[in-house]
C-alpha cells in the first residue's frame, strides 16, 4: 500500500511561477492525489488565476519543505519537496491538469484510487504546480496537495 | 450543493467551493499523458478559455478502452505506462514512438 504525504506552498500569484513541486528519485514514481488551490487574501475581490500541473525534468531550485506523513509509522518521504521556486523547473510536455480559481472560492481536485497523476523514478523528474497566468492583480494564493509513493 | 456526474466511470472530482455554494465535477485521466481533464456533457472535453479554447471531442483508443485527452501527443497509443519506462530509461514496445 502506498504512503500518503502532504505539504503546501504560498506565493503572490504571477505569470509563470511555481508555487510546489515534488521531484522523484530513482527509487519511486511519486503519485499526485489531491489538490487544493485557495487563496487568504483580503479585502476578497474577483481577481482570477489560472493553475497547472506538468512534468518537469529539471527540478529547478525552492524552499525545500519536509513533507508531513498521513501515518506517524511510516517513513520519511523518499520524494524531494519543495515551494515558492526562484528558478522555475524545466516543465516538459503537456499540462497534466488544467485548474481556473477565482479567489472567491477554493478549487479542490482529488484522483481515484490507482488514477493518480505520475511522475517518473527518474532523479531530477516529477511534477510541479505553477500559476499560468493571472486576471487581475496578483494575489495571495495558497496551494495544498497530497501525494503518494 | 450542485453534482453534476458529466462522465460515465469518473477517474477524479472537482470540488468548487464558492459563496454560492458548492460544484462538483467528474474528471478523466487520458491513458496515454496520464493528465486528467474535466469532462462536458456531449463526451467534450472543457477547453482552456483563457487561450479561447472551445471544447474539444474526447477520442477513444481502442487499446486502451479508454478516452483521451484528444490533444495531437495522444491522438496514437502510448500508454502511460511506457511513456514513464521511457523516462526511466526501460525498454518499451513503443520506444519507436517516443523521441
């Protein structure tokens, strides 16, 4: 059975920022299981965003983050974390999940059992989330996910 | 709250939490990219409107027996499984497909 992870990220909203990503290793195919785009902003006005996910095959460089486990038993996660990236991962091929989010609301996205989005066991590969583009200013947003390996 | 099943076996939900009220909608997972897409009554896909995007028909692979995401990398079959032995650096059946 696979071990579930979760951390989040925080960024200003920009064109083209990475605000988490989740890089494997030779040893696993880390599993992306959830997604949850919101934002803390005030006042709350109608700025809008629109979010990615995509393989990347450079990691780039972030804030690391130790990931929290879902069960206190289970070991360190074996995928490298990290957030609020300033110098965006080399993202290869097509977008893996599409999301607008206006800041009014929060965007949950959440796979089935075995139909997870997944990366390669390949070092210096894996999956980032990052902003393609705003609506209006830039704003808070606070990006949350789950994965497994 | 407002469930709209807009696919027949969803691989994945999303949930729209607003001031007024709460959506949720099917998504589907492209056997071939291994990216989900949200589906649209009619067996269409929601296209990006941010780039004028219209929905576009989902394509079924026979192979797979599965619906893809019905963009030009997915129209021939390689799953998604090969794609990621490629990465790896696995030998795959497909590998004459794959740059």
């Amino acid at each position: 059975m696979s071990r579930h992870y979760g951390f989040s990220g925080s960024i200003t909203g920009a064109a083209n920022k990475t605000i988490v990503g989740v890089t494997a290793t030779s040893a696993i195919r880390p599993m992306l299981k959830r997604i949850i785009i919101s934002s803390n902003a005030a006042p709350v006005a109608t700025n809008s965003s629109e979010w990615q996910v995509s393989r990347f095959t450079a990691a780039g460089t972030s804030t690391a983050v130790t990931p929290v486990t879902f069960d206190s038993g289970n070991p360190a996660a074996t995928s490298i974390c990290g957030k609020n990236h300033s110098v965006e991962p080399t993202y290869a091929g097509v977008s893996l999940l599409d999301i607008a989010h206006n800041q009014l609301a929060t965007v949950q996205w959440r796979a089935a059992p075995d139909e997870e989005i997944v990366a390669p066991a390949t070092a210096a590969n894996g999956m980032g989330v990052y902003c393609v583009g705003i609506a209006g200013s830039g704003v808070a947003e606070i990006v949350s996910l789950v994965f497994a390996e | 709250m407002m469930y709209s099943h807009t696919a027949r076996k969803a691989h994945g939900e999303v949930t729209i939490t607003g001031p007024d009220g709460e959506t949720v909608l099917d998504s589907k997972k492209c056997p071939h990219c291994g990216g989900h897409f949200v589906m649209v009554k009619g067996n269409l896909i929601e296209g990006r409107k941010t780039l004028g995007e219209v929905a576009r028909p989902a394509i079924y692979c026979q192979r797979c027996d599965r619906l893809t995401c019905g963009r030009p990398g997915c129209v021939e079959c390689v799953p998604i499984g090969a794609r990621l032995d490629h990465a790896e650096g696995k030998t795959t059946t497909y590998d004459h497909l794959m740059p």
